[in-house]
C-alpha cells in the first residue's frame, strides 16, 4: 500500500507540475478575465453577465497577442508581447511554487529561493511557448514558382 502511495503522489506531483507549466500561458488573458468580470460584476452586470463579458475579454486578449506575436515583423514588437505575457505568469508561478514549497520546506529562506527559481522557470516557459508563434515567414502567396524551369 506504501508504494502505491508513493507512485501515485510522484504522478500527481508531476501532473500538477505539467499543469503549471502548460497553462502558464494563459496567465494575462485570466487575470484580464478576472478584472473584467470583477468590474461588470460590481458595475451591476449580474453573475451572468461578468462572467461572459469576463471570458470574452480574456479569450480576445489570447487572441489578440497570439495574432500579434504570429503577424508582427519587428523583433522588439514580439518581445514586448511576450514579456507582456510572461510576467504575470512569473508572478502566478512565483506564488504556486512558493505556496507548494512550504508543504515540504521548513525553511522561510529555502522557499523563497525555490519560488524565485519556479518563477524564472515557469516566466520563460511562457515566454518561450508564445515566442514559437514568431517565426518569420516570407509574404509570398502559396504555390507561386519564382523561378520555373
């Protein structure tokens, strides 16, 4: 039973690792969801109001910097973009690891460091994914020849 146990909270640790790091993305368009939804919320919208005018804004910010990163041919553009996207994530994996560390670490000073280090990983993991979106593709329409022979 011992070593079922073990195996399983090595699995779920992982799985809850791969889960930060994979949505670590989405941390701007949830936090501007989260704004959003807040203020429609307390402007009198209702519940169900924020929380479709809260899912529209941050699926739009998704989008929006998706497409701007993707489109834009400037270099300092997409890096500004995905900066843009990856401190928030740097500040939510901050808190994630820090929260999680002190489950195992009896030291304040070791948690501090191993959440300094999880928001370094989990701020270039973000910048990194979104930064894929950027490669640079000639504007030439699809299936023209420039040289037939």
């Amino acid at each position: 039973m011992l070593a079922i146990g073990l195996v399983l909270n090595t699995l779920g640790i992982g799985l809850f690792c791969w889960a930060i790091l994979a949505l670590a993305v989405y941390a701007l368009p949830f936090f501007v969801a989260l704004t959003i939804g807040m203020m429609a919320f307390q402007s009198g919208g209702g519940f169900m109001g924020a929380l479709l005018i809260g899912t529209a804004g941050g699926a739009l910010t998704l989008v929006l910097g998706q497409v701007a990163v993707a489109a834009t041919r400037s270099l300092v553009m997409r890096i500004a973009i995905a900066t843009a996207f990856a401190v928030p994530a740097a500040v939510a994996g901050y808190h994630v690891v820090f929260a999680v560390s002190q489950i195992g670490v009896p030291s304040l000073a070791w948690s501090e460091v191993f959440a300094c280090l999880g928001a370094v990983c989990i701020g270039v993991t973000s910048w990194t994914r979104l930064m894929v979106l950027a490669e640079t593709r000639p504007l030439e329409p699809s299936g023209v020849v420039e040289n037939p022979s």
